[in-house]
C-alpha cells in the first residue's frame, strides 16, 4: 500500500508508524528520509499485527529487550532505540531475504502467475497510481527515487490504454457514422 523498497519495508521500527495519521518515516537509499501515507486498511492490517507480534517478543524478551510502542512519525532516528516493525519467529527483525521467500511462497500457494517478487509489487504500486491519474512527480517522491526518469521506467501506459486515451480525449477520434 505504499511502494517501499523492500530494504525499506524490513527497516521499519515502531516507531517509524503513526497509526492515527496514516504515515511512515522511510529511510531510503542514500540515507535520504521521506514520509509515506499509508491507507486504512494497512493500519488496520498493521494494528492486528502488533497484538501478534508482542507475543513473538514477549517469548523473547531476553534476547530483544523491551518492546517498544508505535511512535510520531518525525522524532528523531539517533535519540531512540529500535525495536523493529517485522520480526520472525524468534522475535528479531525480519530481513530483505526472509521477505522474498514469504512473497514466493504466498504467491506459489495462491497464484498460477510467476514472476510476482516484492519488487514486482512496488512496480505495480506504481503502475496503478499512473493508471489513476496520479501525477509523475508525485509517484516519484513516493519512490523515493532521485530521478524522474527512473520512475517513467517503472511505468508504462498498454496500447489499450493508450487508444482509450486517446478516443476520450482527441477531437477526431470518434468516427462520424
């Protein structure tokens, strides 16, 4: 629901995620910061999620330390602790690698596409904005990349689009029958 990278995604500490705005504080390639929004049913994904993560910690409070509270997207990254967003199994953040084989797995169990990888999905998050009607510019922040025309390789516009486009919009488009 938000385009983030998938080191991004496994980079996430609570404190990152403010629930009640629906935003989150990304640190993206280059050290360079940037505030996502998310949308309603993410929270709501998210808020169920951390009654299920306490309990991973809580079984591990030894090694991790002390769990630590959603937070105000803004406070400063070097003040604080960080108790990651995703964890596995024995409590301790979640990685790039172990994320990619969740995705591979839930895709090979639900779908008869291949190809569907977490980068997959972050183009497509991109793609749907474009189709849309979400400004360039706009996506390319939430990308969080450097240069535009990094972002219109992610995008493309079908043929079918294009025709549509193209007859909703051209004055000469529609034949006179």
């Amino acid at each position: 629901a938000s385009g983030l990278r998938l080191s991004e995604l496994v980079g996430l500490d609570l404190e990152d995620v403010n629930l009640g705005s629906k935003m989150v504080r990304v640190l993206g390639k280059g050290g360079k910061e940037r505030i996502i929004p998310f949308n309603g049913s993410t929270a709501k994904t998210i808020r169920a999620y951390l009654n299920d993560r306490e309990l991973l910690i809580r079984g591990q409070v030894g090694r991790v330390g002390q769990v630590g509270r959603v937070g105000q997207v803004g406070s400063s990254r070097l003040s604080r602790r960080r108790d990651p967003l995703f964890v596995n199994y024995k409590g301790t953040r979640l990685t790039v690698r172990s994320v990619d084989r969740l995705v591979r797995q839930h895709v090979a169990a639900s779908s008869a596409r291949l190809g569907i990888s977490p980068h997959a999905l972050r183009h497509s998050f991109a793609t749907h904005l474009l189709q849309r009607g979400a400004d360039l510019r706009a996506i390319q922040e939430l990308l969080g990349h450097a240069r535009l025309s990094t972002t219109q390789r992610y995008t493309h516009v079908n043929a079918a689009q294009l025709l549509e486009v193209y007859q909703k919009s051209h004055p000469r488009a529609k034949s006179s029958t």
